[in-house]
C-alpha cells in the first residue's frame, strides 16, 4: 500500500533540488501543502520543520516533520527523507516517513526524480476503510499531479500558478462539452462524456496520468531514513514504516551527509 510516484524531468540537478528543497518553492508547486515552514534546530542537527494544509475554508490542518538530505553521493544521485505528522484530531493522517530521490538519466536525457511513503491513519478502522478507498488514491494522484506541475515549471518556464489555471480551465472546457451533447445531443452524451474522459491533456497542463505509479524494482528505503530522530525531542523513536520502493542506483552507497534538507 506504500505510494511511489516517479516523474523524468529534464532539467538541470541543482535547479530540481532548489524548487524541492526551499520551502517557498516547494509549497508553489506540491498541491498537497499550503504552508512549509522551517522550525529553529542546531547546526548539524536534521531540519524540523511544519506544514499546513487548508482542507476548507475556515479549517486548516497542521503537522510537523523532520528531515535530512544527502546532495553529494559517490553515484551522482541525490537523497532526501523525511518523518511527519499531525497531532490535529481531524487529520486521517497520523505519522507517516517518506523519500526524495535524484537520479540523473545513464544517457543525459534529464533526472528519474521519485518518492516512494507511506503512513499510519487514525481513527481505527473506519479510518483504515477511508484511507484505502479515499485518502490514499487521492494523495497519489494529488502527488502525481504535482509531480507533473513541476516537470512543466522546469522544462517549460510555466509557472505553477499559471498551470493550475491551466488545468481549470481545461477542466472547464470539458465539463462544457459534456453539458452541451447532454442538451443538444442526449444520444450521443455518453460518447461525448468517454471522449472527454480519454482524451488527453493538453501539453501545457499538468496531468497525473504522466507520472510512473508502480516502482520499477523491489527495494528497501533509504538507509538515511533510519538516522531521523523523532519527531518530538525527547520522545522514543517511532517504529519503521513498512518496505518501499527504490531505484537500482540508491543500493548500498556510502553516503556523505550534508546540512538538513526538507523533502
């Protein structure tokens, strides 16, 4: 049940690893954030940091995290890991951890860029029932997508704020075509509703559809992931999240650890 999503972005690495990283630039494109912000720490120390999503109007729902980063490794790939969660009683999510990886393409043609989390509900089984058949695809598609925004923000110059007015407005445009064969052509409305449905999106509006969402081998997590403290100072560390997904590239590295870095 681990989600994995993986989009090839053809940009330069330390420009996909600034707009990652750097809270202000992350939050413009990731649709699963609405606040990053990060929280005081010692030098040396793993980067804490809190998040916040507006869910509705008049309620957002708040977390924190912690994370560290791997940007020099002997094989050219870059690493991130991270462990979250929100203590707020109405966020199905209660603590989960998750990874970043950067690996540049063997011919030049651009960096397999990845994550692969996972996290724990609460709310007991009804909770576990609404993650599975609610939550969890959502996310992986909220994550894709986003995914997306960013690949055309790199390749292309479109900014998120722009791309999602993109995709509102081809959203729009195919609502209005259904309406208008469910009007005018009643016979031929549930034809129009599959096209629209199958037709693909534009090249200049993000979809999930362009995202890998099934790992290409079995592996485990990163082993940096292991080295995050928890969450609170102070408090036992939290139990490992099951295995996820890797690339072939991330497999028994030494690493060279650097400052923290959000994921």
């Amino acid at each position: 049940m681990s989600l994995y999503i993986e989009a090839r972005i053809r940009a330069d690495l330390d420009d996909l690893w600034a707009r990652t990283q750097e809270p202000d630039q992350h939050r413009r494109w990731d649709l699963r954030f609405g606040e990053i912000d990060y929280l005081p720490c010692r030098e040396g120390e793993p980067q804490r940091f809190r998040y916040a999503t507006r869910v509705l109007p008049f309620l957002t729902i708040a977390g924190t995290g912690i994370s560290a980063g791997e940007k020099r490794r002997p094989d050219g790939t870059r690493t991130s890991a991270l462990r979250f969660g929100s203590p707020h009683p109405l966020s199905l999510l209660e603590e989960g951890s998750g990874y970043w990886r950067y690996v540049p393409v063997e011919d030049g043609d651009g960096i397999r860029f990845l994550t692969g989390y996972d996290y724990r509900p609460r709310w007991g089984r009804f909770g576990k029932i609404t993650d599975r058949l609610v939550f969890r695809p959502l996310m992986g598609w909220a994550t894709a997508w986003s995914f997306d925004r960013l690949r055309l923000w790199l390749e292309r110059g479109i900014t998120p704020e722009r791309a999602l007015l993109n995709a509102v407005t081809d959203f729009a445009a195919r609502v209005l075509c259904v309406t208008a064969a469910v009007l005018f052509a009643p016979m031929v409305a549930l034809a129009a509703a599959a096209t629209m449905l199958m037709l693909p999106p534009l090249p200049t509006t993000p979809a999930a559809r362009r995202c890998l969402r099934k790992p290409p081998v079995r592996a485990r997590e990163p082993r940096i992931l292991a080295g995050l403290g928890p969450l609170t100072p102070g408090t036992p560390r939290t139990p490992r999240t099951p295995r996820t997904s890797r690339t072939p590239h991330a497999s028994r590295t030494p690493r060279t650890r650097t400052e923290g870095q959000y994921s």
